[in-house]
C-alpha cells in the first residue's frame, strides 16, 4: 500500500488503542501507513473528504497515520486511490 501512494509514504509500526471504555489507554501493536506532509491537518482533513468510504487517521510528529488493524487487504486498493487523490489535491 505505501508503494502505490508514492515516496511521501512509508510503513510504519504503531501502537493501536483497543477497547476504548472498557479499555482506557491500552494498546496492542499494529501495522499502518504513515504519509509525510507539509501540513498534516489539512492533509488529513483532504483525506476524509476526498473518498467515498469513511478514512480514520491521526497525526503524529507531522505525519499522517493510517492504522491498518481494521482494514481489509480487499480494501487497500480503495484506500490507495483516496491517499493518491488527497496528496495531489494539494498540489
């Protein structure tokens, strides 16, 4: 997946929040994308807005941070071509 966003992405190990209520502040290791930016925000922000289906991220020192726990591998493809559109729109 951060082969076909382009070199502003990269594979990035996280930590993932689980539970949430009955879970407070525990987290488990995960996998995801993270995607550099001049303005994480508003790259971010460009992100949900550019797709048809829902993208959660967070950022994290200036970087854009895509948690891959939830996300199916039939989805990659999908979640590539929103993260491609969000980056070029800045441009």
């Amino acid at each position: 997946l951060a082969k076909r966003i382009g070199a502003t992405a990269s594979v990035a190990e996280m930590q993932s929040t689980i539970g949430g209520g009955s879970l407070p502040g525990e987290t488990i290791p995960s996998v995801g994308v993270a995607v550099q930016a001049p303005s994480a925000d508003e790259l971010l922000a460009r992100i949900r807005r550019c797709g048809r289906h829902a993208v959660i991220g967070r950022i994290e020192a200036d970087r854009v941070l895509l948690d891959l726990r939830t996300v199916h591998p039939d989805q990659d493809r999908r979640l590539g071509a929103t993260l491609r559109f969000a980056l070029a729109a800045r441009r």
